[in-house]
C-alpha cells in the first residue's frame, strides 16, 4: 500500500510536455513560440508609439497607473500583507526542511556570492539613492509625510527612518522570495521548465502549457524588459547628474547615451559569461564596494549617531510596521498612494525578474534556509545602511550642514550631498557612481538571462546569441526613448510596467496557493519514502 501511495504521489506531477517542445530555431536562436514572437511584436509597438507621440503616451499610460492605484490600493495592500505571512510561515512550518533539487542536491554557490548576486538583482541600485532622498524627503515633508505628521521634529525623523524601512524591508522581499522560491521548487524539484508558467501546474494542470501559461509568461517578459529599460534610462539619468555634481560635466543627453552604451557593452561582456563567470563575479565586486562605502560613512560621520539611529530604525519599523500595512481610514492618502502603493506596485512588476533570477542561483538550499536568507537578512542589513546614510543625511538636516539643510534639491545627486560633508568627498563620489554603474550592468545581466529563459521556453542554457540579443535590446529600448522622447517617454515606459502591478498581484497570490499546495505535496512524499 505503502509503494501504491508514494506511486500516487509521484505521478500527480508527471508531465509530458518536454522542455523545448514548442521552440523555433531561428538565426542560432531557441525561440519559444508564442511567447517570444508575441512579446517581441508587443515591445516593439510600445516603442513605436511612444517615439511617435511621447507626450500623448505618457498621459494615457500614467492615467492608467493612476487609475490602477488609486481604486484598487487595497489590492495590493492585502496582497503585500499575504506575502510577508505566508513566507515568514514557510520559515517555521514542516516543510521548511525540503530542499530545492532533491534531499541529496547540494548549493552551487558559497552562501556570500549567493547572497551577494540576489541583493545586487532585487535593490542594490535603489538604495544607492533613496536611501538618502527618502527619508530626508519625508523628514522635510518633499512629496508628503507619513500619516501626515509635522516636518522636521524627532517623531517625524523616527517616523521617515520607520516609513523608508518600511517600504524596502520585509514587504518587497516577500514579494521577490515567493516568486523565486515557488520557480525555483517547481523547477529543480518537480522537473519543469524554469519559466514563470510552470510555477500554476497544481492548479491549471498541463493546460499550463498551452494558451494560458503563453499569457502568464508574456505579462513577466513585458513587465521584466520594460522594467530594467526604466531602471536603465532613468538611472543613467541620475549617474549623470552625479557626474555633473562631482565633475560639474552637463548632464546632457550625449552623455546619457554614452553611460547607457557603456554599461550595455560591459552588460553583454558578462552575459557571454554567463552567471558564474559573469554575474557572480560582478556581485561580488558590488558588495565590496558597497561594504567599504558603508564603514566609511559609519566610521567618518558621526560613528554613535550612526549607531543610535540603527536602534530607532529598527524600532520605528517594527513599531509602525502594522499602521503602515492598513490603507482604511488613513488620512494620509496622497503618501498612502504615491508612496506605499506605488512602491507595492514597482515590486511585484519587477518580481518576474527578480524572483526567476534568485531562484536561478538557489539550487541545494532547504526552504527555511532560503526564505531566511531571502527575508530576514536583506532586511537586517537595510537597516544598517538606511542608519548609515539616511540617519546621517537627517542629522545634517537637523545641523543645517551643507546643501541638505534646505531640503533634496533632486533624487538624482541627494546621495553625493550627503557625502559631501564628509571627508574624501571627491574620493566616495566618485566610487558612488562608479557602485551605482556597476549595480546597473547586473541588473542588465541578470535581467537578459531571465528573460532568455523565459522566451526560450525555460531553458537555462539558451544560445548565446539570445542572451546578447535580449542584453542589446534593454539598452537600445532605453536609449530609444531617451533620445527619441525624453524623460516623458521613460514615465511613460515606468507606468506601462506599473500597470502590469495590478494582474500580477492576482497572479502571486494564486501562485500561494499553488506553491503551498506543491509543498505540501513535497513534504508528504519525503514522509512516505522515509517512513515517517
């Protein structure tokens, strides 16, 4: 009976599709048809007409975002809320001991290149430079201010720290380890493509292969490619400004273009060598970077401030953490919007990305062990560099020291100010932007193999040729619309990949539902085979 069960168990998740079944080999390419084709005809006409009418697109596409956050807020509330429960539970439940490739696979890399290639893919970038603008914004009451407490006092200044963390703690990685983990278990423990569609196979069966699993993986190609087009445009955007700060160089469009061509070059440097001789090594570098960029603020600034405000951030995040997840009867519903939501939104568009990439690169770890990693510790360490460079900025705020004393004068050169009254200015400037440049051509990395996979059909060793293809197209999109329409067709590109927030959510949590029941069904096969 014991053999008949385990039989039972095996055969629930036993497919015959075969990995490829559907590809075209095209120019020594492995295209996933419909996938590629579509999403390629979809990109293409989105860039088209935003080159053609940049001001009209911007209008109807950032209507539509919002549109999206203003009547459906309390979406992606809950969602958030879910997420962050269902994924601390997964920490502490029984089949937290499962391990991802079998009981007897082993991890591919050492616990500091794994974590260092996952922090760089999910935020390295965005807290090089809002770790600085968002708190002081919100301490100085820039864009509104967390349930609309008065600016520039102590409650306010524990109320940013609290609110910044808020917003890049526990939340957005939820966001991010629900979709890598649930990629990464059907695919190195059930066998199946590594591509978002196989994630829904407990709940749509193999009609995941056909027509509703093309949609699912279009959204995330879409969502992925004009996600890291955004970040590429509008980053290259404030790695000039930080140029012009440092050098006083015009930050002029030749310029934007030039950084965007020189990152896409170093991009596909590293995307020919592929993860471990690419992406690993960049990774690294990264956190070294970051690491003595960090003890240099804490050590050259005011070392016990720092260190005092590491205690108020954690405690005003914990502290505000459940306010700050309720969206009913806020008064504050401009930062609620503007801020929380929008934020909620940007994460899950970018999960896709994020979530394959991570689960790419997990394979050998136990599910308590990845959700621990993926969860808590990226959380713990933002708290440590939102004290160092936030806490320092409000601290100059509160001195008048330097141009911070009278507000961000722009997002793009908030961080350069900072550090400008501290020694070595030119020095930590510039190894800011040279940080910043360096976490741009990972993201571009990383971002170019998953959506390879995803448009090869989940293959993780598609064609090199694709991999250059998809790593030149981010920064010929991004380069595109920077020259053809500005700044307005980048928002308008940002609110296209926003938009996609709102089914996406509808899509994680199925995808708990669907991960749980996968689990479980994991969990009751080691049961059977071991006896327990």
């Amino acid at each position: 009976m014991k053999e008949e069960e385990i039989r039972e168990l095996e055969e629930a998740y036993q497919t015959d599709y075969e990995l490829g079944q559907d590809n075209l080999r095209i120019l020594g390419m492995d295209l996933h048809n419909p996938v590629f084709f579509v999403s390629a005809l979809l990109i293409l006409a989105f860039v088209v007409g935003t080159l053609i009418a940049p001001e009209q697109a911007n209008g109807l596409l950032n209507g539509m975002k919002n549109w999206i956050i203003e009547h459906f807020d309390w979406v992606f509330m809950v969602g958030g809320n879910i997420f962050v429960l269902f994924c601390l539970a997964l920490i502490f439940m029984p089949v937290g001991r499962i391990r991802l490739g079998g009981q007897n696979a082993r991890p591919e890399f050492t616990t500091l290149s794994w974590f260092s290639m996952l922090f760089a893919a999910g935020m390295g970038i965005g807290l090089m430079f809002w770790s600085v603008a968002e708190p002081v914004g919100y301490f100085t009451d820039w864009f509104g201010t967390p349930f609309n407490v008065g600016a520039g006092g102590e409650e306010s200044a524990r109320l940013a720290m609290g609110a910044s963390m808020f917003h890049w703690g526990l939340h957005p990685w939820a966001i991010y380890g629900l979709v890598a983990l649930a990629l990464a278990f059907f695919s190195f423990n059930k066998d199946m493509p590594l591509t978002i569609r196989s994630a829904f196979y407990p709940l749509l069966g193999d009609r995941v292969w056909g027509w509703m699993g093309d949609v699912i993986d279009i959204f995330a190609v879409l969502a992925t490619l004009f996600g890291l087009a955004t970040s590429l445009g509008l980053g290259v955007m404030q790695a000039g400004g930080g140029l012009h700060y440092l050098l006083d160089i015009p930050n002029s469009i030749n310029l934007q273009i030039g950084i965007i061509v020189g990152v896409t070059a170093v991009a596909l440097i590293s995307v020919v060598r592929g993860v471990h001789g690419g992406v690993r090594l960049l990774s690294n570098l990264n956190m070294t970077i970051a690491g003595l960029l960090l003890l240099f603020v804490i050590l050259t600034g005011s070392t016990m401030a720092v260190l005092g405000w590491m205690g108020q951030t954690a405690v005003s995040y914990v502290q505000n953490i459940i306010p700050l997840s309720n969206w009913m009867g806020r008064e504050d519903q401009g930062f609620l919007h503007d801020w929380t939501v929008f934020y909620w939104a940007w994460w899950i568009s970018w999960s896709p990305f994020v979530g394959m990439f991570i689960a790419r690169v997990s394979r050998g770890r136990t599910v308590r062990e990845f959700m621990t990693a993926v969860l808590l510790i990226p959380t713990l360490i933002t708290v440590v560099w939102m004290a160092a460079f936030g806490g320092s900025a409000i601290e100059q705020v509160m001195a008048g020291t330097g141009s911070l004393a009278s507000g961000i004068s722009s997002v793009d050169t908030a961080m350069f100010e900072m550090l400008d009254n501290l020694p070595l200015a030119s020095l930590t400037a510039g190894l800011a932007i040279f940080l910043v440049l360096v976490f741009f051509v990972t993201s571009s990395d990383s971002g170019s193999l998953v959506i390879d996979s995803i448009t090869s059909g989940g293959k993780v060793d598609a064609p090199v040729a694709q991999r250059i293809f998809w790593a030149t197209m981010e920064g010929l999109i991004a380069g595109t619309l920077l020259f053809g329409g500005g700044e307005k067709a980048l928002e308008a590109l940002q609110s296209g990949a926003i938009s996609t927030g709102l089914p996406f959510t509808i899509v994680l949590l199925l995808m708990c539902v669907s991960l749980a029941k996968g689990l479980q069904h994991e969990h009751l096969l080691l049961r059977f085979k071991h006896g327990e």
